[in-house]
C-alpha cells in the first residue's frame, strides 16, 4: 500500500490530505507536524480570531474527528529534522524514523526577527495559533501598540488593534505601506486608508534604540529622532521560508524556496507546496515563490491530483485577498514592478482595478473593492491575449475574455 507522508500541517499539508481522498487515494496518509494544533485558516490571525470575532474551534479546518473518519493520520509536536531520499525515511526531533513511499513538503516560513531586538515579554511575532492566542491576550491590556513592518501581518494588525480602540504606531522602512507586494501608488492608498482610521503611520522610518524597563520594551528612539511609549511591539518583516529541512534533503534551493517544476515536483515522488515552493508556472512561464494562502491550499490539491494521476501541470494563478477595515484588496497573477500600469475605476472611492502588462499581455490584476473586474482579469492573464490600454481602461472585460 503507498504510503504518503505530508511534512506540515498548514494550508498545504491539510488540503493535500483532505484532496487525496476525495480523489479516491486509498494508501495511508500521515502528517507530521511541528505545531501544537491541529490545521487551522491561518488568516483569521491576523483579523477575525484576533479581534475576537471568530473562536476556536471555528479557526480549525476541520472537526478533530475528521481527520481519523478520513484515514489520516495526523501527528502533532512532531518536527521533520532530516532524513534520505534513497531511502525513503525520515528523521523527527526524538530520533523516531519515519518511511515513506511519497513525501509533501508544506513547511511555510518563520517570522524574521531585526538584530539588536531584546528578548522581551511584549515583543511578539505572529504565524501561529497560538501566537495569536497570545497576542489577542496582550492586546486586551495594551494600550499602544507598536508595529514594526507595514507588509499584509502589520497592516491587517494595525487595522484590527484599531478596530479593537487601541493608539497603533505603525512604522514601516520602504516610502509606502505594503510597497514590496503592490508598489507605491497603492501603497500610497493604502498609508490614507489607515491614516485616516487614527493609525500613526511613518514610513522611511526604523527603530533605532529600543528602551526596555521591567523585562520590557517601554519605549522606544526611531530614526526620525523621536522617542515614542509602548506597552506592546509587534514585529512584521516578513518570514523566512522553511528551507532547512530540504536543503538537509539534498533538494535544490532557488528563489529563496525549493525549485519544483510546473508540476510541484522537486525529486521523483518529492512534492513541494505553499510558501517554499519556487514553481516553474506553465501559464506565466516563469518560476514564482507566493506566500499567499489560497496559493498553498490550492498546490495542496494540486500535489493530490499528481499523486493520484500522475504529475501534472499545476495551472492555477496566484491569488490573494487582504481585509483591512472595510477595504477588500484582490489580487491575481504575478506582475513585476517594472509592468505598465493601468488603472480601471475610482481610486479616490476605493473601488478600483489596476491591470499590470508586459508586452500587451496582462500579468497580474489587483483590485479594491471590485471583485467582478478582478475575477474577468484572472480569465485575462489566462488567455495570454494581447490587449491595449484603451481597452482595459475603458471596455467590456467580458468581450475581451476568450469564450472558455
Ligand atoms: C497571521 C497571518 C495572516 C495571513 N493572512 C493571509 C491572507 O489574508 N491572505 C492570504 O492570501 N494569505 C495570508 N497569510 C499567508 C498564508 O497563511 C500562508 O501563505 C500559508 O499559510 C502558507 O501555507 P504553507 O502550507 O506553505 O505553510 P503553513 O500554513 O505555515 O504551514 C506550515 C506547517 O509546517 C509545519 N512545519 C514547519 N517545519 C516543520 C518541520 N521541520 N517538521 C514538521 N512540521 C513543520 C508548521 O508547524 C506548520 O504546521 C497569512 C499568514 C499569517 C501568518
């Protein structure tokens, strides 16, 4: 009987076990892993569960007895330190061996910290439940609130601490929030949106002296030269992805994940999904690594369907979404900074489209507040048709989609 064992228990690891069966996969399944949890929609973290609004065991993917009624075997607290492909084995933290006949690798990434940061109480990062659980906790006595990043996790925080009343200082290094994913001009939107919900956003700014008192941060000096209170700090430079593990595999390294072919594939029956995954993408024919979550839920399904029928091109575009107050952001493709913008709809009313193109063909598609538009510009980016400005600014999308 195959035998698959999917490392990680996030977004990947659990659509992957779940898809298995429903394909009709009839070996075992085990899933190793680290967290203390059993998988759950890691999104709310930042937003529902932290404001309080959706609770365990809402937060979890699946009933606990789901996952015995499916046949998988799910392991918990167990961490992958290395093993051998030729032998098909893996090693855990305790020394345990584990075969397997197929292996998933869904690791995700851990939260980076800055240099000279001091281990302190109220210095948090946030990826896990449970360090949502604790923030949430922390953000109940806080008063003023410290982030220290503005990429989606310091965003969304900074929108949630602020929906939850709390004084939210958000300091971000690039000119604008969010410009890494979306560029200046959004993020120039983005740095109104939450101005003016009374977050004090400075941008070009860093943390130049953190002043701890009582075991904590009480204060810290910023590069602009002021010296601003705290009583909770969040730090949100982004992640490091999980490639420990495969580098100790012998897998291949690129892109700052693992190289996997359009099919996820990294080695004979090695699969790769989520936000190590740098996959060669048959439709934007060119290798891309997205920390995005309908991106590893999505490859988990798609790892699945190779397991069952054999490697497949994995075709699905990037997509995200991103809530912050009232505002709902889109997005789909996979553009660069260097593609011609251009804008659809009412900036100044948030209910807006911007369509990315390289060479008359559309890359990616963001949209604020405009889901129909964003939805006709993914069915754009697949059909890999050439279009002009004009049309996408002012035409019918629908008449520009191919008929499918
Ligand atoms: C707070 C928060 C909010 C987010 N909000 C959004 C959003 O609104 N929209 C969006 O598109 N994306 C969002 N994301 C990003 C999204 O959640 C991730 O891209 C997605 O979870 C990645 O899935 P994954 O399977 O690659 O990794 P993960 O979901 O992180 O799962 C990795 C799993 O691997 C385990 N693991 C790691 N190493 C080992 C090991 N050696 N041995 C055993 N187990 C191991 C971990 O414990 C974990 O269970 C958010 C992320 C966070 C942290």
């Amino acid at each position: 009987m195959t035998r698959v064992v999917i490392v990680g228990g996030g977004g990947t690891g659990d659509a992957c076990a779940f898809a298995l069966r429903k394909r009709g996969f009839d070996g075992e399944i085990v899933i190793l892993s680290a967290d203390h949890d059993r998988p759950y929609d890691r999104p709310y973290l930042s937003k529902e569960f932290l404001r309080g609004e959706v609770d365990v065991p809402k937060v979890f993917l699946h009933e606990e007895d789901a996952y015995a009624n499916e046949r998988i075997e799910l392991r918990l607290e167990q961490r992958v330190t290395g093993g051998s492909l030729d032998e098909r084995t893996l090693t855990l933290a305790s020394g345990d061996r584990v075969p397997f006949d197929v292996l998933v690798l869904g690791l995700g990434g851990t939260p980076r910290r800055l240099p000279a940061l001091p281990d302190a109480a109220n210095v948090r990062t946030l990826r896990s439940l449970r360090d949502s659980t604790e923030l949430r906790e922390a953000l109940k006595k806080a008063k003023q609130v410290l982030l220290v990043g503005a990429g989606f996790i310091g965003a969304e925080v900074a929108a949630s601490a602020r929906q939850l009343g709390k004084e939210v200082l958000l300091l971000e290094a690039a000119p604008v929030p969010l410009h890494r994913a979306l560029g200046q001009d959004v993020g120039e939107i983005y740095a109104g949106i939450h101005r003016s919900h009374g977050v004090d956003i400075r941008t070009g700014t860093t943390v130049a002296e953190w002043h701890t008192a009582k075991g904590g941060v009480a204060a810290v000096s910023l590069s602009d030269g002021k010296r601003e209170e705290v009583d909770l700090v969040l730090i949100a430079v982004g992640i490091d992805p999980n490639v420990e593990l495969p580098d100790t595999l012998g897998l291949q390294l690129e892109g700052g994940g693992v190289t996997v072919d359009g099919s996820l594939r990294a080695a004979p029956d090695v699969y790769i999904g989520g936000d190590i995954a740098f996959h060669h993408h048959p439709v934007l024919e060119r290798s891309i690594r997205v920390e995005h979550w309908e991106v590893a839920k999505g490859q988990g399904r798609g790892i699945a369907a190779c397991i069952v029928d054999g490697p497949t091109p994995y075709r699905k575009l990037p997509y995200f979404w991103s809530d912050q107050y009232d505002v709902n952001l889109e997005y789909r493709g996979n553009a660069s900074g260097d593609d011609m913008a251009v804008w659809r709809g009412d900036p100044e009313g948030l209910k807006f489209t911007v369509f990315y193109v390289r060479n008359g063909v559309v890359e990616g598609v963001l949209s604020m507040n405009d889901s129909k538009t964003n939805e006709l510009g993914g069915k754009l980016i697949e059909s890999r048709r050439r279009v002009s400005r004009a049309e996408l600014a002012d035409a019918d999308l629908a008449e520009l989609v191919p008929a499918q």
